[in-house]
C-alpha cells in the first residue's frame, strides 16, 4: 500500500475529444511527464466508447450494439472487432510517444459492476439482474485485463502501470438504483459483501501493482473501495459533502491515494491554480491532517473524462491540473 505514497502528483482520467489518436497520446505524455495515461475517443463512435472498449478487452464473451445499448451475444461481430482495431490503434500511438519512458503509466477500463449494469443479457435485462452472469463478466473481465496489463508492460517496458477502474455505476448498484429495461423499475441491491469480493478479484488481476477506482458519481463508497484493496480512489472534488469527511480521513491516514477531480470536464473558466485546490486545503484543514502531507496524498485530476469537453479546453484543463498540483506542493497550507 505505501508505494501509493510515491504517485506523482497530476494526470488525466482517460476520455479526450477528438478522433486522431496521435493527436490524443502526444497531449497525454506531453502535458504529464511523470503520469502519462492511455486516451479514450468516444468520439469515434461505438467501440471507442467506454463501455465498448472494455467489451473489445472480454475474453470468450462479445457483445454487440443494439439500439438499446450494449448487448451480450454467441461470437465477436462487427462492433468487437471494431473496438480492438481502436484499442490496437490507441496503443500504437501510445507507443510512439513513451519510446524509452520509464515511470508510472496509467491505462483505464469500466469496472465490473459498471459493465454488469450496462451490458444487457440476450432478453434486454443488464447483466446485474442475473448473479451467475455477473460472476461471469467478472472472470471474463479479469482475464482480459491481465492480457491487457501484459501488452502494454510489452510496449512500454519501462512503465509502472497503474490499471484504473471506472466505476460510475458503483453507487447505483449497491443502492439498488439500476433501471430495469421498462424503466419502471430498478434492480435489486447487490450484497455489499459481493460486491467487494468481485472488486477485490479484479483488483488482483493487477498482480500487487496499484489499482485507482474512478467515479464521478456522488457518494463514493471509500470504506468498501479500501477494503478490497484499491491504492487510490478517483472522484469528482465538487461532489463531496461533510459527510464524507471520516471516510476520507481514514483512507488518508491509512495510506490510500486521493485522486482528486478539481478542474471541471468539460468546458468552464478556470480559476487561478491555486483557487482551484483552495477547496482540498479547506477539506485538509477541518480534517485537522498535516498540511505537509497534502502533496504526498493527493493527485490533481479533472473531475471527470473530458470527451465533452473542445480540444482547445481540454489541453487547458490537463495544463492548470499540473499547476494546480504545483501550487499545493508549494503551498500546502
């Protein structure tokens, strides 16, 4: 747990616009030296969408898009392969630009819970409704990530990886809050003791390397995220209440890496780099933490994947995350 002490201090979250990915890696290694990541262009269109691209990642499982969205079926069709090409393609150019990198290197996919609620079964249910087909995501999932963590450690053999989890779902799933099909209704609440179990064995497909669970959904679930094993946990900075405030003390002092979403997803003024982490200082402050270990516990980050965002804003926006997490180095207090 403690390497996650050693994080550098910015990076992005996964998604950019546009739909050139040269373009998109050379702003990922370029604006974060020390914590590059792997970009996501939903713009492309399905398959380079999240949940897309993690369905090209399945092993002996494909899905395929319906109206409706995503749905699970019997082979790899078009919209698979489709996603792979894009990840192939995503990959070769991240390769071109962290020739010789040594560091660490982030690289993203949806979770499993997030898959399970937005993948749906053969009869139009989300995978969710059904526990055997989620254990099987799951496993399917796992596998395809350890293949995935092989081919960029391949590619980028300098490279710590760190594998991130977007999670957005999370809290809907525990809640209980997933729409079924009709809309009328919502799916059961998953037992919080599965859903950590299943968290906590995808999170070991990374092999002892740290694993970060992104949400930008309000109420992220810290204490369950901690204890199946994360290194950090990515929000959305805006979305916190006091509520919160135990909970993020504790995975603080219990050595769990905050990655904190400051700089807005898409386009809005930016603030002076120091305004935009005030708010992090204030949290500091009313947790009575040292001001000195701010640095050492927070990663700078926007508060969500900037593929809404235009191309000129989101460079800015990966510009000032560095800055902004210059000035709390500088200042913490």
């Amino acid at each position: 747990m403690n390497d996650t002490l050693h994080f550098p201090s910015a990076t992005g979250i996964g998604s950019l616009p546009g739909t050139d990915a040269r373009e998109a890696a050379k702003a990922a290694t370029g604006s974060f030296e020390d914590f590059p990541h792997l970009p996501e262009l939903p713009a492309r269109g399905p398959g380079a969408d999240m949940i897309g691209r993690t369905v090209g990642l399945l092993v002996e499982l494909y899905a395929r898009v319906e109206p409706s969205g995503w749905r699970i079926g019997d082979r790899p069709g078009r919209d698979t392969r489709r996603a792979r090409s894009w990840l192939g393609e995503d990959l070769d150019a991240l390769e071109e630009f962290t020739q010789g990198y040594e560091g660490f290197l982030k690289v993203q996919a949806v979770g499993p819970w997030t898959l399970a609620a937005a993948l749906e079964l053969k009869n139009g249910e989300a995978a969710l409704s059904d526990p055997g087909a989620c254990r099987d995501l799951a496993a399917s999932l796992a596998e395809g990530l350890r293949l995935h963590l092989e081919e960029v450690r391949r590619r980028v053999p300098g490279a710590r990886l760190v594998l991130q989890l977007d999670e957005p779902s999370l809290t809907a799933v525990l809640r209980g809050q997933v729409k079924t099909a009709s809309g009328y209704r919502t799916h059961r609440a998953v037992d919080r003791q599965i859903v950590e179990g299943t968290l906590r064995d995808v999170v070991g497909v990374h092999d002892g390397g740290p694993v970060v669970v992104h949400s930008c959904a309000p109420d992220v679930p810290f204490a369950l995220l901690r204890r199946a094993g994360v290194a950090g946990i990515s929000f959305d900075f805006s979305l916190l209440t006091e509520r919160d405030d135990e909970a993020i003390g504790e995975a603080v002092e219990g050595g769990t890496r905050l990655f904190a979403g400051v700089v807005p997803g898409a386009d809005a003024p930016l603030s002076d780099p120091a305004g935009s982490v005030m708010g992090v200082r204030t949290l500091w402050r009313r947790l009575g933490l040292p001001p000195g270990l701010l640095p050492e516990a927070v990663t700078v980050t926007p508060a969500c994947g900037l593929a809404g965002a235009s191309p000129g804003y989101a460079r800015s926006a990966y510009a000032h995350c560095v800055r902004a997490a210059r000035s709390l180095a500088d200042n913490p207090e």
